[in-house]
C-alpha cells in the first residue's frame, strides 16, 4: 500500500507539472466528450447563447485584474474571495497588492498592506464576517504563514496584520475555515501535525497530530465537532486518514491507510466519503466505529486521478471531479451513479465543483472555463476563454466559483487570472 500510494502520489504531482507544460498545446480545441450529463437517457445541450466567451460583453456583469502582465508564469491575481454577506470582494495579486471591492459598486475602497517574507503570490484568501461588525481577511502564503488582516464595517485596514504558521488547506476545495467562520485549519509541510487558530482568541492553538509532508486536506464537520485530515507522504511513514476532536484534539479514529486524494464528511457528519486511488471513491459509516466502508467504483478509469469532492448541502448527492470526468451518486436509498461527464482525454481537471440551489445545479471548473448543468433542464452552460482571450496565450490559473444571490451574478477566478462575474441563468 504504501508503494502504491507513493506511486499515485508521483504521478500527481508529476501530471500536475505535465499539465502546465502540456496545457498551452492542448488548449487549441476544446476536448471532444465521450459520455455527457444526461436526463432519461437525452444528452445535454447548451443553453440558449451557450457557450459564452470571456470577451463578451452583454452577459460579463464585473470584471477586475490587478496588474500585469498576463503570461504564462505570472497570472496577475492568484486568489480572491468574497465576503459571505457579499459585501466586498477581496483579490491579491502576485506582487502581494491587496484590493477591497465594494462589491455593490465595483469601486476598490482600501489597498490593506501585510509584510512577508514569503518570495512567492499568495495561495488562498478568506473573507470572514467578525462579531464586531467588521471582516478578518486571510491570506495563505503558500504553506508558510497565514496573514490575518483586519477590516472595518467599511472595508478599511484597522491595526496590523497578524501572522501564524502554516497555510490554509484550500488547494484541494476544503475551505479550511470552519462552519462557524471564527476558527480555520493550517498545515505546515515539514511538522507532522495540523493546526486549529481561533479568530477571537489568540490563546486557542490545537494541535491535530498526523503526517502531512507533501499532501495533505482536511476540514470541519458542519457542526465544527470534529475535523477530518487526511496525510499522505513521499517517504516511508503510513498514509493515514484521522477524525480528531475539534475541541480537544483528541484523536476520534484512525481509518487508517485509506490512499486518498480527498476527504469529506457529509453535512450531517454520518458519512465520510475518501477518494480511493484512482479508481473509486468509499464511503464509511460514521455510527459504527469499526465499520468498513462501501466502495463506489468510477464509471471509468481516472488515468490521473481526482480533483475535487463534494457533497451536495443536502447529503443527498456526491460529486467527484476527476481529471476529465466529473461523476455524481446519488447515496440514498443506496448509492448510484446519477451522472458521468467524460472528455475524450485526461488533460482537463474539473475542479472547484460548487452545488447551486441546493441540489438542482453543479458548477465546476474545466478547460480554462466555468461550467454548470443543471439537472432539471438537462441544459448546460459555459463562460470560456475564446479565439482572442489572454487564457489562448496559456495562462493557467486555479479557479474559484461565488455564486451573488444578491446580485444573482455568478463567476469569480477566471484561468487567466482576472476575476469575472456573470448573470447567473434563471
Ligand atoms: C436508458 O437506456 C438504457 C440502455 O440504453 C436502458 O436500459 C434504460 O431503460 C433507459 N432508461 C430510460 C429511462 O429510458
Ligand atoms: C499588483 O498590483 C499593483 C497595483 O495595481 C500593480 O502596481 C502591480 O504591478 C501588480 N503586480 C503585478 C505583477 O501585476
Ligand atoms: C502596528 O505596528 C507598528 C510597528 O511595529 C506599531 O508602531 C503600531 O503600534 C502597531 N499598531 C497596532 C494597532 O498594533
Ligand atoms: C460495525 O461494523 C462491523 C464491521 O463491518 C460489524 O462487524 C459490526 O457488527 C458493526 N456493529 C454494529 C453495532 O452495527
């Protein structure tokens, strides 16, 4: 096992790398389908105007970049995040330059600063509503430092940024801040263990014990009891899959090797789902401490694996988002494939896969564009790059998904590193 997953662990990161090399020559057609999402055995089709490109103009409701240029090695923005009340949308730029959007106006109202010692662009940033009227923003720096900034009502700097250790667990969708939105989960590469901070008191330092050198993902459990991790290692220490006591720190179960991508408890915190190597995802009971787990085989081979996994907030349905397949079960009465999406290749992942209106809709990320179907229509849509678009010139950027119900506008991180919204289809 420990062979195998030292295998399946090369070649992630390896075809991660291939990927970005590969992406700039593959990117000239959009990949053919094989299998696409259907309703009473009638295929998909687009949705009137669909797809739609980046450059046009009718539908693109916001766009920001901060900064250039946009080339393959230097996206102008690596992270954003908007505020859950969607008051303002915060992006940092590869040099580090942070804007405040009042998301109602699309004007910038602060550019906060932070120092770091930090030589590269930020991971991950999270906006958090605090008790006190104001926002915490964090911004991982990679794996080594988590900067809080804080913010007025206003969306303006008040006092200075503080720092902690590790970075937040996001490149694989865990959000890695829990439910109640006042503690998060970091992880540090080279310490075996994973770290719980609280916002509201600096005091609060939990340490969840596990292995974590080169992958590693984790989160809360909807009532923020427990947290999930999951370590995966280069070298010879056991991949281990643990449940930990959020409060304590208390190891709660050890599932052992489980040669997992993903880890996620379902909303009702009953169910784990674990992705298994690259051909199966299973699911363990959560009742019974000793259960064994049901094994749900994909419709197809993954030749390079997950990219994400999420249940709908319903716990009706789970998604998995492979590198050219996207796969949805549904788990009750007993779990069985609902829909199987495949491209004709492995080149594209299908990431950042985002439940809509419950259960009736499924964003996700493929081929430098943002996607959704949605399961009553049987229609699809897509916002991509096109003939002119900077993504054609082969940046590559990793994709966030906000849905504004305010607004009733939907986008967020674009390929290209620019953030774009949309008029979200009715
Ligand atoms: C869909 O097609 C399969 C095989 O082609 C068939 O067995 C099944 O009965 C069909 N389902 C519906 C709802 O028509
Ligand atoms: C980041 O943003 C600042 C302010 O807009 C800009 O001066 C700088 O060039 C940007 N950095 C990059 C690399 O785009
Ligand atoms: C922020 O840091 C500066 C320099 O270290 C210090 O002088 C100042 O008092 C700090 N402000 C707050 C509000 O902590
Ligand atoms: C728990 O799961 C184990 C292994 O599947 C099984 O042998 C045992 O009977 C289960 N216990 C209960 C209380 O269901």
């Amino acid at each position: 096992m420990a062979t195998l997953s030292r295998l399946v662990l090369l070649s992630t990161l390896l075809s991660a790398v291939i990927s970005k090399a590969l992406y700039p020559q593959s990117i000239q057609r959009p990949p053919g389908i094989l299998h696409d999402f259907q309703k009473n055995n009638v295929s998909t089709s687009w949705a009137p105007g669909h797809p739609k490109e980046w450059s046009e103009k009718e539908a693109l409701k916001f766009q920001f970049s901060d900064g250039g240029p946009h080339t393959y090695t230097s996206g102008a923005i690596p992270a954003t995040a908007l505020s859950s009340d969607e008051k303002f949308l915060v992006t940092v730029n590869i040099s580090n330059h942070v804007s405040v959007i009042d998301f109602a106006t699309g004007s910038v109202v602060s550019n906060p600063s932070f120092t770091t010692t930090y030589s590269r662009e930020s991971s991950a940033v999270r906006v958090l509503s605090a008790p006190s009227g104001g926002y915490d923003v964090l911004i991982s720096m990679g794996y080594q430092e988590v900067q809080r900034l804080r913010l007025s009502a206003q969306g303006k700097q008040t006092g200075n940024a503080t720092i902690y250790t590790g970075g937040l667990l996001s490149e694989f969708g865990s959000s890695s801040v829990s439910h109640s939105g006042r503690r998060f989960l970091t992880v540090d590469p080279n310490i075996p263990q994973y770290n719980i901070y609280d916002l509201d008191d600096t005091n609060v330092h939990i340490i969840l014990k596990n292995q974590n050198d080169v992958y590693h993902d984790g989160s809360f459990s909807t009532d923020d009891k427990y947290v999930i991790t999951l370590s995966r290692s280069y070298y010879d220490t056991p991949p281990r899959t643990k449940l930990f006591d959020a409060t304590t720190g208390a190891l709660v179960r050890d599932f052992g090797s489980t040669s997992s991508e993903y880890v996620r408890l379902s909303p009702d915190g009953k169910l784990l789902a674990t992705t298994y190597s690259w051909d199966a995802v299973q699911l363990w009971p959560l009742t019974n401490a000793t259960s064994e787990p049901i094994t749900l085989n994909l419709p197809a081979h993954a030749g390079r694996g997950f990219s994400d996994l999420q249940w709908s907030p319903d716990g009706e349905y789970l998604a998995a988002g492979i590198w050219g397949q996207l796969v949805v079960w549904k788990i009750f009465p007993s779990p069985q494939v609902v829909q199987s999406y495949q491209q004709d290749n492995d080149y594209h992942d299908v990431t950042a896969l985002l439940w809509l209106e419950a259960s009736k809709r499924i964003a996700y990320r493929t081929f430098g564009g943002l996607e959704i179907y949605d399961f009553d229509s049987n229609l699809k849509y897509r916002w991509g790059f096109g003939a002119n678009s900077h993504w054609a010139d082969s940046v590559y950027q990793k994709g966030y998904t906000f849905l504004s119900t305010s607004k009733k506008w939907i986008g967020g991180l674009d390929a290209d590193a620019i953030v774009r919204f949309w008029e979200y289809p009715a």
